[in-house]
C-alpha cells in the first residue's frame, strides 16, 4: 500500500498535520522524489474530502519546514525531505580531509591575523566610551557617518550619512531591506539561479518568490518586462556584479534596461553588493543609476575578512525611516565594536591595502583555475571569489558532487541556488578563496579531470 496521497480515513487529527506528516514520510521511503509535482489545493481536496482550508494548511506547515515549495504559475513540489540538503557548503566539522570549494569566502593568511591583532591592541589604549557604554543607536552610530560615505564612494555609491543605516553585515541587512520594501504575499522576482538564503527568507517573511531568466550577464530585460506585464511584482532582487551563482557580471547597458523597466512598472530594486569595490572596472550600481527605489547593501565580510562582520545599507530617501524601525526591532543596533574597527580602517587606509590584497589574491586564484581549467569552459568575473562550471549532458549535479567528494573535492550543487527546474542550468559554483592555494591546485586539478571524463554511476549520494 502506498503512503502517498493517504486515505482520508488513514488521516488523524488534528488532520492538517497528519497530512503533512504522511508527505513527509512518502518522500523518506522515496515514494515522492524532489522535483515531484503535487496536487493543486483542490485537486487534492477534491480527492481527499477534506476542506481546501485543511489542504492549504497542510502545504504552509511543509513550505515553512523546507519539505515543500511553491512557485508562482507552475505549482507547488518536493524540494527535500532533509532541510540541509539544499545547504550549498559543507556544515563544520565536515571539512578537515577535504578541499572545500563549498563555502564563498575570501582569501586569509596571516595577514589578517596581525592587522586584526594591531587594532584590537589599539582599541585597548584608547576606546571610545560610548563603543561600551552607548545604549541608542543614533549616539553610537554618528562617529562613523563619515567614514561610511568614503567607503560607499569606492564603491560607486555618492550619499548622504541620513540615507546609510550600519548594518551587522549582508544577511541582516538583505533581511531589513525585505521586510521594508515588500509586504506579506508581495512577489519579489530575482535571478533563477540566485542567493541561496533568499528563498527560506522570503518564504519566513510570507512573501512569493519567482524566478527571472537568466543568461551570462544576469537577468534577461525581456523576461523580467513579460513578469511585469502580466504580475503585480513588488521587488527585483540581484546581483549584478558576478555574486550570483554563476558568476554574470552585468553590464551597463543591461543595468540601465532593467532600471528602466522598475521605473515604469514601479518596482523597488535591492541591490546585493556584498564584495563591495573588488571587481576592478565594473559598471555603476544600479543604486548609483536609481538611488530613489534602490535597497543597496555591502559590507567589509567578503573583500577584507569573514570576522568585520560590519556593513552599510543605504535606502532611498523616503523609506529611511521605516529602515530605522525595522532595523531597530530586529537588530537594535550594528555591534559598536565591529564598526569602530572598520571606521579606523577606512581613515587610516588599512581597508583599501587589504583590499589591494584581497583583489591580488583572488586575482592570482583565478588565473589559477583558468590554467587548470584549460579548454574546459567555465564562467567566471575580475577577481570572484567563485567560478561557475556548466556541466555536459554526461554529468549530473549530484554525479558529479559525488565523485568530486569521493576524490577529496567539496563544490556546491547548483541546485541549491536554482528558483525554476535545476535542470535549465546544470552545473556546479567552485568557491576559489576557502583553502591554502596549494589545496586548491590539488582539488582543481581533480575539478578539471571529472570535467573531463565520462561519468560512471555516483559512488554515493550526499
């Protein structure tokens, strides 16, 4: 007998749950697969005898546990009975005989270790009072008012103070940014092939989500133009400048189209900038381009270190406010701490050397995968701190996972980044900045010979 779809007599109360449970149970013992389409809410109703309000709760208990997803104008499927599973890097602990290319970080050496050493030492001889003892957010924040706009200005942004809000770093302010420009059951349209973390976010803030086309610049004008058309489309999400997946770096010209396509359709843009100033000679934000409905966010963790966890937000004029307010009920306020440090970096040009740094390092890693590469084709932007490999028809994401693993070689799936069917851009993100350079010779070299060979069935499934 099969678990999936049950009989309604089979269903204990309360009966919703029970639902969700026997969806959940079919997909462990492989009765329902990821990517398995399932019965609209009516459909399902209709079979089951049960209230279209029952079915309907069942399907939003198993989206907010990431069992289930709905997409706008294609239905509602499996996405996985684990959670993890669409986790694109390895959790900790799962590292230490492993070449990591699954985590997106920058370079670190010893470098970074003296420098935040150096600063610490200093913040010790001579520590502002309010960084420890200031409990508003306006006071501890306004030393740092002007540093931010020196900052943002490297990065292509010119603002006033009034329009930044300091943030924890990107997710906290990707997660401001959300709550401020879309309200519950808004659509937000983003690259089908995008930020992992904005799919379980959108779905927590009760918003929709759908995926636009893409090509190897990013978001294509005519598809997000059609969406427009024939949707209510609240925000546009994007990474413009080689941060998505698979490594588009968007031009001027199609930054200026899509602009141009939010103006007439009033629709808020959020800019994710999270690498800041790396990549030499790209376009203008979008936010440079259209400041009064622009969300753009950077911070120093991707282009000086992990541990700065501080970054700055700024929003257009007329939502300022409202950012204020959200920020302060969800973080109250960024870490003093982290900000003074950035600040004092910025004056004394520490920030733009460990810059310079960063940008030689990655640089020389990806001058490194294209060696090792060869003629394998793969996209990549100046100085990412990932590289994007399409795979041929031979290879599967999980094959290939898999026998990458087997070697000593941990990539991300694309999968875990796709919005629409993974299976319109197969391929897998090699994070170039995780381990030593030497580790990273050895595990493109085992990257280039799988892109190389011809399959054999998946050694294991992870």
């Amino acid at each position: 007998m099969t678990i999936w779809p049950p009989r309604r007599k089979d269903l204990k109360r309360p009966v919703y749950h029970s639902l969700a449970e026997s969806l959940v149970k079919a997909i462990e013992l492989g009765e329902l697969r990821t990517g398995d389409r399932l019965p609209t809410h009516r459909q399902l109703a209709f079979q089951l005898g049960l209230s279209i309000q029952t079915i309907s709760r069942a399907y939003d208990e198993l989206i907010r546990r990431g069992v289930i997803a709905g997409e706008v104008g294609r239905g509602t499927f499996v996405r996985s009975g684990q959670i993890d599973a669409r986790t694109p890097f390895l959790p900790d602990g799962q590292t230490n005989t492993l070449v990591d290319c699954s985590i997106l970080k920058p370079v670190c050496d010893d470098i970074h270790m003296r420098h935040m050493q150096a600063a610490l030492a200093k913040l010790g001889e001579n520590l502002p009072a309010p960084t420890i003892f200031s409990f508003r957010p306006v006071t501890s924040m306004q030393p740092y008012r002007d540093t931010l706009v020196a900052w943002l200005a490297i990065c292509g942004i010119e603002t006033r103070p009034d329009a930044v809000i300091l943030t924890n770093g990107n997710t906290s302010a990707m997660t401001i940014a959300l709550m401020t420009a879309a309200n519950h059951g808004d659509l937000v349209v983003t690259e089908e092939v995008g930020h992992h973390t904005l799919k379980p976010l959108t779905r927590y803030l009760g918003l929709r989500l759908k995926g636009l086309e893409i090509d190897t610049e990013g978001i294509v004008p005519d598809d997000f133009k059609t969406v427009c058309a024939n949707n209510a489309v609240k925000v546009l999400y994007i990474m413009p400048s080689g941060l998505n997946p698979t490594a588009g770096m968007m031009s001027g010209q199609r930054r200026r189209a899509l602009c141009a396509i939010a103006r007439e359709n009033d629709v808020l843009i959020i800019e994710n900038d999270a690498w800041g100033p790396i990549q030499p000679g790209r376009p203008p934000p979008l936010a440079a381009m259209e400041p009064d409905r622009t969300f753009y966010f950077t911070s120093f963790t991707k282009c000086i270190m992990p541990g700065l966890r501080t970054g700055y937000l700024v929003v257009p004029e007329t939502m300022s406010s409202a950012v204020a307010n959200r920020h302060l009920v969800t973080n109250w306020m960024a870490t003093p701490m982290m900000a003074e440090i950035a600040s004092r970096w910025v004056e004394d040009g520490t920030a733009k050397a460990l810059l310079e740094w960063q940008m030689a390092a990655l640089g020389a890693r990806n001058a490194l995968a294209a060696k090792m590469l060869g003629d394998t084709p793969f996209r990549a932007s100046p100085n990412g701190l990932h590289i994007w490999l399409p795979l041929p028809r031979s290879w599967s994401e999980e094959a290939f996972v898999a026998h990458a693993r087997l070697h000593g070689v941990a990539v991300a799936p694309g999968s875990a980044f796709a919005l629409s069917d993974p299976a319109r851009h197969p391929g897998v993100r090699i994070c170039l900045g995780a381990s030593s350079i030497t580790a990273l010779e050895r595990g493109l070299d085992v990257i280039a010979g799988l892109a190389r060979a011809r399959p054999e069935p998946a050694p294991f499934t992870i």
